[in-house]
C-alpha cells in the first residue's frame, strides 16, 4: 500500500528526526505550530581530520584520524511555541546534548554527544501579563509564538552509540 499525503504527513510531523537527550520535542499547544521536527533544508555536514606530512619524494602521507565528524547546520523550526523554544533553550543553556538521529553513514539510528552552536527565534505573537500590584513592572507583554529558530548542533566525538542493545563503541 502506497503512502498518501496526508499519512506522510502524518509520519513526517508525529515521528522524531531528533531526540535530546532520550526527548522529542514536547508537542504544540497550539495550532498551526511545528510538532517537533526541523523544516527542510537544513544541511548534514561530516569533517575528516586527517593526519598528513608530504615524504622526501614530496608525496602526501595521510592517516585518517577516527571516524567523520557531523555537523547539523541551520536546523530550523518554522513556528514554535513559546513553551516549545523555552525547553530548546534549556537544552541550549546545558551546552551539551545526547542527540539520537538516524545516521546515514552507520544506516542506523544513533546516539552521539553533541553541543550547541548559536540559537536564533523571532518573536511574532505576544500575550498581555498581569504580574500583580507589587511587580516593579506591574503590565508587560510575553512572547506566545516564535518563528525562523535556528540553531546548530555539532558534534563532540565521543560516543555513546548502541546498536540493538549492544555498545559498538564506548566513550572516549
């Protein structure tokens, strides 16, 4: 049976890309917001470090220095609520995470530390609040919807990557 639209719709917005830290981002809680998952177009990069001096013939000698290093640049999250962009900025604040995402590479889903790059939210919506007759600012508006937030996760090299159950590689 083919996928319709709308069950790839379905799968697409229901499922995680990412968890952080063993969580998938926690669900709108209100409409037309984003269910979690990036919007397209962000960009997978990996990095070789390579160890390599050139021979008395000038040929290059090269050493391939452990495995390729990810970096998930310009992960973007069209709207988000307020409580939404509250907990990834928590996850932003604690510098490093446990990212679980599917690894092309490995064709496995996978567990990596990583740690956060720059973070960016537009404010569109606001809320009036009533702090109360004793607040110094008795009256302020909160923000209730973001758009356009972005940030990069980038990978720190050590491993906590379990396959099936089975520690493949420990952390270094």
């Amino acid at each position: 049976m083919a996928l319709t639209h709308y069950m790839y719709y379905v799968v697409s917005e229901k499922y995680p890309l990412f968890t952080f830290d063993g969580e998938k981002m926690p669900e709108p809680d209100q409409p037309d917001c984003s269910w979690g998952n990036p919007g397209r177009g962000y960009l997978e990069k990996s990095e070789q470090l390579v160890r390599s001096t050139r021979n008395a013939y000038g040929q290059v000698i090269a050493q391939k220095i452990n495995r390729r290093l990810r970096k998930f640049d310009s992960l973007n999250w069209p709207i988000l609520t307020a409580n939404q962009v509250h907990w990834l900025k928590q996850k932003v604040a604690n510098f490093e995470v446990k990212l679980g995402y599917y690894d092309i590479e490995d064709d496995a889903w996978v567990t990596r530390r990583f740690y956060f790059g720059d973070m960016e939210c537009e404010p569109i919506e606001w809320e009036a609040i009533d702090a109360g007759p004793f607040a110094s600012q008795r009256y302020y508006k909160r923000p209730t919807v973001y758009r356009n937030v972005k940030v990069n996760i980038i990978d720190m090299r050590v491993l906590n990557l379990v396959l099936f159950g089975v520690l493949t590689e420990g952390s270094l």
